[in-house]
C-alpha cells in the first residue's frame, strides 16, 4: 500500500477515488505516568521512551488507515494528515488520528 502526504504520485495516476480513511490510537495518562517515572534516557530535553510510545501510537493509526482503505479496495492513500491531540480532563489521554483519501492508482 502507497501511502503519501502529496495528492498525487509521480506517475501513477488516480484511477478511482474510494473515499476518506482514517486510523486512530490513545494513549492514557496512566501512560504517560509510567514512562516518565521509568525514564533514565532523557538527554538535552528528549526522552527515546516517550517518543517510542508515540512511534507506536502512530504506528497504530497509520495501520488501521491502510486496513480501512485495503478494505475499500485502494492500493495507495494520497494526501495523509497526521494529528496530535489531547483530550479528556485536563488532557488525560492523547489521541494520535491519521486521515487520507483511499485510491486505487495505476501504472
């Protein structure tokens, strides 16, 4: 599965759009409280451990993405945008959202 944050792909034009896909992953406070009391790796402002468990969280979103646009039947999804998002009391959780158009792309 292509995946691309442009709205087109360099010789492969766009035969069928198929519609809007989106993938979403949490992660709880709780999270964030056990990483932090862990962390032992900070060094100049950055924690490899906190950022890990944002990798995965994106991991997460972009993967139930593609499953909704190979379940469209897409081969690629152009134009992807990912978000960043506290929500809950006092920004208790964090969501990670990825959306794109799911395409089915020839060539």
């Amino acid at each position: 599965m292509l995946v691309s944050t442009t709205t087109v792909l360099e010789g492969k034009p766009v035969a069928r759009y198929l519609g809007l896909v989106s993938g979403e992953a949490f992660m709880g406070a709780n999270l964030f409280k056990d990483v932090f009391a862990g962390i032992r790796d900070i060094v100049g402002g950055r924690s490899a451990a906190y950022e890990q468990e944002l990798r995965k969280a994106k991991t997460l979103a972009l993967d139930e993405m593609e499953a909704q646009a190979a379940a469209l039947g897409a081969n690629a999804v152009i134009g992807v945008d990912l978000d960043y998002e506290t929500i809950g009391d006092r920004g208790s959780m964090l969501m990670v959202s990825a959306s794109g158009t799911a395409v089915l792309v020839s060539g």
